[in-house]
C-alpha cells in the first residue's frame, strides 16, 4: 500500500482544474504534499516564479498560508526535481494526446481528464481527427490506457499507468444502463433513448457565444444531435451498436450537474423488485453511486458531491422504464472520478478524500 | 364576421390568467370592451366593488387609467348584466368541469382553459377521476367540445360553442408529431419518446414545496413518468396508442418556457429534404408555427411570443430523428392559444392580437 | 405633426438593438417604413444583400414577412438613397462621437444610444478620454445634444437635431432624485447614496470573463466604485456636486432590469403624503413613470416595459428616506426610451409604441 | 480541553439545521459521537422511532450507512438518556425563548441560532415583541447570553452555558463595521448606509408566495426598509445609535449567498494602506475572515464556506469608503458560525471542521 504519492495538475485554470486542486488539497494521503500545479507555455506571468494558485481561483484561498500555492511554468526537469509520481492531464484531448506518452516514458502514471485516450475502437476516434492516429506510439499507448470507471474496470484500473478519466454525460449514462446491459436485459432492436441535461460549466470556462450568461439563462438548448463526442464511449463501454442508441445533450441554465432521462424496452416484462436487485448488485461494492429505491434522483442532491445517483420507473406492463441518473460534472463527471481513480490506481479506499 | 365581443375571465389571478388578460386587454378588436374579470366566491374583498387587477398583477398597471378595472365577485347575472358573450375559465378543472355546462345552457361560448373538457375518450379521462363521469350532462357537453388547437381543428373551432384549450406540454408535443403521423411516416413498433420540459410556472401559482425557489433553482427533476395527465391529449390527437408514446416531463430552473425532445423512427429513410417539406405544407397557412429550415429551436426564442418553433435532426441513415418543439407555456399552452381559439371561433384573423 | 418618418438603425445587433427593431418594426406611426437595418464594416457576409435580421436575431421572427428584413453594409449613400430622416445609433461611443457630426452635417436627425454626447461638463467628460476633446466641431456638436430624458427636458427634445439618450443605471437614479433636488427638499451634506444593481444585458454582448455565466450566475458582485462613467450624468442632471453622491453598481444573475436604492437626508421632516405629493406633481403628465403610493417597486413588475418605478419608505422621524426606482435597462434603460425620444422628436404622443 | 462531546440539534429540517448536521456529522471532534437529531412535537411519523434523516435531507445521505440516522421525537428525558451536552437550537425564537432556560436549568449548554437571545437592550429587543419580556427568568438568561461572533468576543464565548449565534446580516454587516467603529475612524453624523443582499434560502424552507419561484426569480426587492430585526443587533455590536446606520435588505434570486455595500465617511482622510492595516490588525488571529487587499470579494467566493470575505474602495479624498461584505448565509451566517461558536466554546481550534 502506498501511503502518500506526488502529484502534479496541468490545466488547474479550468472549471474541473480548480475541483480536482481543491480535491487534492485536501485528500487525507496527501497531506504533507501540496500538487505541483503546472501551467504550459512560459508567459512572462509564470516566468517570475508562477502566479499565486488563489489569484486565479479565489475560492480556494484560506488565511492559514494554503494560499501560498503557485501555478508554476510546465517543463519536464520540474516535474522530475519535484518526484512527481501521478500526473493529471487537465488540459484539451490535442494536448493530451501528445504528452501521455511522453509522461509514460518518463515514467509517470497519468491520469487523463480529456477524451485522447478514452476510445478504443478506431471507428469511435474518427470524431476526434487526431493527427496521429494510426501511429505506432499512439497504438501503444492506447493499449495501455485503462477507461476509469471504477464501477466497471475496478481490477484493471488497480496499478495502471494511464487512465482514461470518462466523459461527464458518458459517465451518467454509462452507469444507469451497464447493469441492464450486463444482465443482458434489454431489447436493443426498439432503441435506447439518452436525453441529457447539463449545466454550464461543462462548456469550459472560454468565454463564447453560448457561454454567455445572456444565452443560457432563461433557456434551454439541444446540441450535437447525432454527433456528440462521447457517443462513442457509450457504444464501447455499455456495448451497443451505433444504431441501437441515441444520445442527444441540452444545455441547461445552471452552473454544474447532469441528469440523464434515459428511456428502455426490455426483452421480457420486469417487475420493480426484480430490476432494483439488478442495480443493488452491481453496485454493491460501489462507494460513489447510490441507487434510490422509492425515488428519482434529481440534480440539487448531487451538486458538490462525488456521488452518481441512479433511480428508474417502469411502465404499468413491465415493459418500459424510464431510468433517471444525476451527477455533478465537474465531480463523478471530471475531478472527483479523478480522484477515486487515483485512490484506485494506488490501492487506496476508493472513497478517500470523497466523502 | 363579429367586429367585437364581450368576454370575461374566470381564474385571473393565475399565471395564464394574468397573460390572458394581458393580451385581451390589448386586443385590437376589444379595444373598446375590455374583459369582466370575475373571481369565485365572495370574500370581503371582492364584495367592496371588488379588488383592483393591478393589485392582483402589478405589471399590467400604467398610469393611463387602464389600472382602474377590478376584479369582481362572480354570478351569472354580473356576466348577463354586463352582456358577455365569451367566458374563458382558467379554472381548475373540477370548477369548469360543473361551470361550464351552466354557461352553454345560458348561452355563453366556452373557451376552458383546463383539462375538464379535452378528452373524448372515457379511458383517457380516467386520470381526473371525474365525479360526473357518464352522466348525461357530461356526455352533452363533451360532444359539443373542440379540441382547441387551430393547426389541427380550424374548421371545427370556426364557431364552436365550448373549446377545450390544449394542455401546454401536449400542445409542443402534438404539433411535433402530428404532421409525421398524419403523412403515416412513423414506425410506431419502436415507440416514440417525448422528453418535455417545463419551467416553473407550469406549475401554478400556489406555493408549495416544488414551487419553492430552494427546491427549484440550481435544479432539474422529472416527475410524473409514464402518468402525466397530457399523455391521453397525446393519444387522441397524434392519432397513437398507449405503449407507442413514453412522456416525462422535467421541471426546468427557469420562470417559463417548454421544450419537447422528441425521438422518432421512421418506416422508410428520409431525406432531410422531404421531411422538411412535410412540415412545411403542414403549417403552410398557421402564422403560429414557425418550422426552422436550418437550425433547433430553444426556448429564449419564443418567449412572450404565442409561437411554437419546430425543427429536427437526421440521422445518417435518415431512420431516425430527433424533433425538437419549444413554446412559452402561457401563450401558445395557454392563454395565447385560447385567444388564438377565439379569433378563429369568431372568424378573426388568428393571429390577431397576437403578434 | 409628422405623420411618419424614415429611420435607420446602426448597431442593431446588440441586446439593446435587437429592442429598438422590435419596438420600431411595431411602432404604430412606421408601420409602412421599417428601419434601415445597417451595420458598419463591409464583411463579405454583408456584401452580398446583407444578412437576414432573423439570423442575428431569431426571436424578432414571424412567417409572415417581416423575416425578409436584412442587416446591410453602411453608407452614408445608402442612408440618402432610402430617405432617412432619423438615425439611430446603438454603437459604441467612440463611432458615435465621429459619426454624430457627419450626420448632422448630412441633415440627419441624430439619437444616440451611447455616452458620446450626454456630459456637457469637460471635467465629467474626462472619464471617456474623448481624442477630439476640444476641437471645435466637438464642442458645436455637444451644444446642439439635448440630454434624452424627456421627464426632464421634453420641450429641449422636441425638434431637437441630436439627442443623446441616458445612460441606464442615470436614468433609473436621476428619475429618483429629481423631484427631490428640483425642490430643494435634500440636505446634501450628509451626502446621498445611490446603490444600484443591473443585470448581465447591462454589460453588453461580447462574450468576456463577466458576461460568462459561471461568472454571473449565482453571484453578485460590484464594480466600478467611485469610478462608473454614469456618475457624471448624475451630477449634471440631479444637480449636486461630486462629493455629495456616492453610486455603485452591482451585476445581478438576472438577464435584465435595474433597481436602484437611494439614501437620502431631508433638511426638514417630511411626512409621507407630502412626499408622495412631490413626486405625484413632477410626473403628472409622464406617461412612462409610475409612482408607487404604497409598496416598493420590483424588477419583475418592469421587465419588457418601458415604465420606470418609483417607491419610497421614510423613516419614523421624517428626516430619512430610502428609495427605490425600478426600469428594464433595455427600454427605459436604452432603446425604449430612445423611442420615447423619436416621439417627442417629432411630436408624436411620448407613449405611442411603448405600451 | 474537552475531547469530544454528545450535540443535539432541534429543528434540522431547515436550511441552516440541514448544513448543521452536515457539519457536525463530519466534524473531526465528533467522529463517533453523532448528533442526536430531533424534531419538536409528536407527529405519528416520529412515533414510530423516527424519520430517516436522508428522507428530509436527501443529499446528506451516502451509502455507507450514514444514512441510519433518524430524526427522533424531541423530550428532554432523550436527551438526558442519550448524554447530550450541547444543545443547538435553530428553532423559531418564539421556542428559543421557551426552550434555551430549561436546558440551561437542566445543565445543558445551548447554542441558538434564532434570535431569542441576541439583544441586550429592552427596547432593541421591542420588535420581537417576546411574552416573556420582562420576567425574572428571562432576564437572568439574556444576562448568561454570549453574542456568539468569535471575532468579537472570544474570550467570552469560551467556557459561556448559551451562545446567541448571530443573524445573517448582522454578521455581514457587523464584521465590515467593527474594525472602524473600534478604531474611531467614522463619522457618523453623516450616517452609514448598508445596503444588503441576500439569497432565498434566508427567507425559510417554508413555501410563502414570497418564496416561490416565480416571484424570486429574474427579481430583485428591498423589504423591511427601516424595520428589519437585525438593526438592534447592528447597533449593539457596533456601537453607533439609531440615527447613526440605515439598514436595507434585498431578496436576490440565489439560493444562498449574503453581500453587503456599505457606505462610510471617515472624521480624517484615509490612506488605503492605513485602512487595509486596520483590517489586517483586526482580523490577524480570525482563521474565518479574509481580508481582500487587492479586490472587492463576491458572493461566489464565499459559497459553501464559513469565510467571511471584506474588501473596500476608497474614493480619491480619502473621505468615504466603500466597503464589500460576503459570506454564506447559511455557513457564517448561521451553522457555520454556530460550530465555530462550538469550538470556541470547548476550547477546540475555532475554524476545526470548517476547512
């Protein structure tokens, strides 16, 4: 069992940058080793020393000194002279794409936020155009990376050197449906149906257009309707076809959390006792996910946690259900699943530092 | 064709209420015989010559002496007194369901913005529970209810004596749906899904619990999953049965507003082209329904509008679509659409008054 | 009497030009003559016929018609070509300080929705470091500018060539002073403050770190402190010195509207009716300010109008009072009281359009 | 110093008693000592060995069993069987009044979060009209009352048998005044102005129209102008008379989240350094305030922590200062301070628990 570890966070300006920094800052092996928070680029900003972590998120600062954090210039010779040993990729997939195996071959473990190294069949990458694709380092390296959903890779997350944090509404749906999947319950020939809702952070913190207040207040939106990048990580991970599934995200007019109405057939008509034991056992053991059994979940019960809440109703037949599953975003969604993944990864209580 | 007429509002003091008045009071054609606005009972208040509307609605004051309308004690013989010859009932439905035959028996045209007269279907009215369920009364005066969507019933609205005015989540999904299963392009085998939701003032003006800020800010919920009371509106007038559509509303963080998400299968593939085409000649000569060739609609673009926007996506293959439909719940779910009833029950242009 | 008038819009593509095309495309005097929609620059998109305005703008939408309207590439021909008699100009203050003057010399009539032309103190004017401060067609200019509050200078407006419309966060405070100052009722030693909040439309379109909403939502905060460039309209329109007036603007996680709370100091008591009485008399023939004999004025109650509100509570002894003014910073904030000025421009009734 | 200690909580159902529980559920003091949870009356629901605490607080819950907690019917003798040694009262003051002089005769200490116990003078006291005012009884427990902001009166907090914790806006209000008023530095003939806002959850879990959805959200709206019940607690703890500070509260449409602007002239002009040395000196053994010396804090900042955040902007005489305050209603403003109050009362690190 490792008792401690030293981190490092590239992309600590963003909204899941500034969760997983509070997360680690406060996670109980990591007491007396504060992250290195590291910034790409040499702006003159960084170059005298770094830029005070509490400057650019003021949220985090107390008056007992923990302030005194700075967002330093990324080099590699830092990361080596500091013993860095856990590197968290906080930054966009082309960044990411081209650093993990750099940071492999230095031997980091890396833990990965963006989507670079989350889809393993290369018909689901075509989305992402990486430049790269096709290359015998990228090959490698995807064949390391481990998709970190503790839920579902629990054994093969133990240990890996590169963990590919999941997509927040991935994440959402992923959980509600496996169970149904696993047990081989559904009749994929009518279709599962994904609405999800997300708030706003989850746009990233670029001011644009539709991340002005003006245009998501008071309002409600679809995107990426047939085309939303983490389709293909619900194909991989829930193990659908392409056209046994369709997922479609909305903006809603709130800061964080997601929920899924997701919509089923079954094969055989379900009674409610027998479908809640489906979800109770495959979660047993599973710390970060609570299953409602009278209720469905909703947003506000998740915000500023780590948990994944998951609850369903079934049609008057047995035929149908309606599940419903809530998470924070920037929490199970990015830099809480972050976290249990490195608990995860070192052998510590999954829960650690989440609860 | 009718130059004016005199109406009065029954249930003012409401959400629709307030937008009905609003848009009677403004109506070209009763510029110069504003609405008798009665409520039920007799509390000390309305006995005194009644209670100012812009006590109840200060948003509908100016200073030009509009403000001095009052809200009266209701009877039959104010409205005979006065002369009305519209009544609508923004009620709730257990009071239009006993009002309304009264009215028609004294002459009075009904325009019911509750649910106590939308459905024909006994099996569908289950739901409400009526207590005059199968009496002759009520069997009378459902056969004289019209449907009181003018994109689908104009001819039969043209003149009706008791419109049945539309719910506001059936209203965005009907008119959705009902140009592709009135063209028989749908696969009704895989089931349709109608993913609705609704801001807050769809749930009326009563404080409660869910209509709490705490409860409904920084928030989403779904509620009534497989038993919302629109579900029968959605049978009869899509033309489909009861394990062919799933409906769950959501409760948006938003005062007003709906957005309907909707998954189809079709029969045969399509082109974007043709379906595009279908909706088109479908409102070809309905000034309320605005089809978008190119883009989704969201909610911020049809509020304080009696507009319902429609449009959709294709998947590649054309087997698929999501439609999207977005309206102000208290105009085109509501009020607007219950002026827009009276326009074409008295042979106004349907529009009037309304743009 | 003018019976119409050919208009121009330069800038319509922000939040308060989008409100200028709506109330001028309603207006009941240009019914026949929509504005001339032109944006400067001459981008290829405009090149080719201009862009749809239901493109930047898709609420201003209806299928009949008047979607045909489109944005074209400015030029002072095109201006003269289509007979504009008035020009609008929501743009930014420094294009308004060098295309005011070329207008006026062109016989345009000239109302300006930005702070080019309101301050006629050099010293007040400091704050927007004009570069022509001082040249002589500056200072002819600022001679010709009426202020645009037609409460306070309706006879100056009336045929005036250049108006310059009041800043939103000045008009809903100097509408709340006024009365006050006009009668000499304030002991301004003891200095009067002027805390007032706006929300997000306020600060413009572009998307920055502001205006993003993860910044806005969920927050307030105030900027601006003994600094915002409306303090100087304050002193000139109210009439008191720099030191007798402390204004701070918060921005509120609303979209629109400002309420103003303002502390004051009589040099007398005063009772409550003598108060109401004062502010009864100095808007008696204002068509656009409501004052509020017995509650404090709220945002909702002035959202989508162009009233500004006014409410009062004195303090036990008479000698203190805190008010509250109220306006949507869109319209009486911006375009609806520029439209207010056309009105009295021309002679037409001050309300016409805005009710 | 005590090790550890048994707490009770009556009234955890609000929102203050639900992020109390949150609080001492997790406090590093009180790992296995659970609060013991009750509920005033005797409601069957309580009979039957209580509610499920995550039944009324369903995000306090995890799957951990956390969530075997029960909300048990209140009677003194539970409390006695159960070891109970501090009892925290977030009751209505009415019960406050009634209940903090038994404990206290039973031994108990009593840690209030009502506003029974906060004024020392008859007649600040006058606006919560209590029965009791006057009795024997009730003034020698008002004589035992601590005013419980630690920043103030540590020292008396220490070891006191009843804590009156303070209210929401007097603590923002209060932190930003004391530092001035305890050096000199104000000139209050000229008045203080503090114009305050807060987030709905301030206005109680009870749904009233005023805290319906509907009227708090896209609003703003100043109440209790003159009257609000915290003024007594203002002039107490800051040592200015009636005359000398107007104090106006607002409803902001938030959930949480207090800022203050406040408004001072100071006898002698100020530098920024010398003032910020003041609050530096002030506040330098008080873990829970910030001082900002570079910006003015926001409500975001202070969101979900028991921070209280000040800054100020001097206007360019030095004569006036503008003060910001922020903190979290329901954190400094309430259970926040209460478990502060908790540690200083045992002698524990003050801010333990609370970072």
């Amino acid at each position: 069992m490792t008792e401690s570890t030293q981190t490092a966070v590239v992309g600590v300006t963003g909204y899941a940058g500034a969760e997983l920094a509070r997360l680690l800052l406060r996670h109980p092996r990591l007491g007396g080793k504060p992250p290195v928070f590291v910034a790409r680029g040499e702006g003159r900003e960084l170059s005298n020393g770094g830029i005070p972590l509490i400057e650019v998120h003021p949220q985090l600062a107390d008056n007992n000194g923990a302030g005194n954090l700075r967002m330093e210039a990324f080099s590699w010779e830092l990361l080596a002279e500091r013993g860095v040993e856990v590197l968290f990729l906080a930054t966009p997939h082309e960044q990411s794409r081209e650093w993990a195996p750099i940071a492999l071959n230095r031997g980091l473990r890396v833990i990965d936020l963006s989507g670079a190294w989350r889809l393993h069949q290369p018909s689901n990458r075509a989305v992402y155009a990486f430049p790269d694709e096709g290359s015998e380092q990228a090959r490698a390296t995807q064949a390391q990376a481990v998709y970190g959903m503790p839920e579902l890779h629990r054994g093969r997350i133990a240990g890996a050197r590169l963990v590919a944090n999941p997509g927040c509404f991935s994440t959402s749906v992923i959980l509600a449906l496996k169970p149904l999947t696993a047990a081989a319950l559904l009749d994929l020939n009518h279709g599962i149906v994904a609405d999800s809702k997300s708030g706003v952070s989850g746009a990233g913190r670029a001011p644009t257009p539709r991340t002005h207040f003006m245009y998501a207040a008071d309002n409600l939106s679809a995107y990426g309707v047939f085309s939303h990048r983490h389709t293909g990580e619900l194909l991989e991970q829930i193990g659908v076809g392409a056209g046994e599934i369709v997922f479609t995200p909305h903006l809603l007019p709130i800061p964080r959390g997601i929920l899924s109405t997701i919509y089923v057939r079954f094969k055989q008509a379900q009674t409610r006792d027998a479908l809640a034991q489906v979800y109770r056992n495959f979660y047993a053991s599973c710390p970060m996910v609570r299953f409602h059994e009278k209720s469905l979940p909703q947003i506000q019960h998740v915000l500023h946690t780590n948990y994944a809440d998951i609850g369903f109703e079934l049609d008057a037949g047995g035929e149908r259900a309606v599940i419903v599953s809530c998470l924070d975003n920037l929490l199970k969604g990015a830099a809480g699943q972050a976290v249990q993944n490195l608990n995860v990864v070192l052998g510590w209580p999954e829960a650690e530092g989440l609860t």
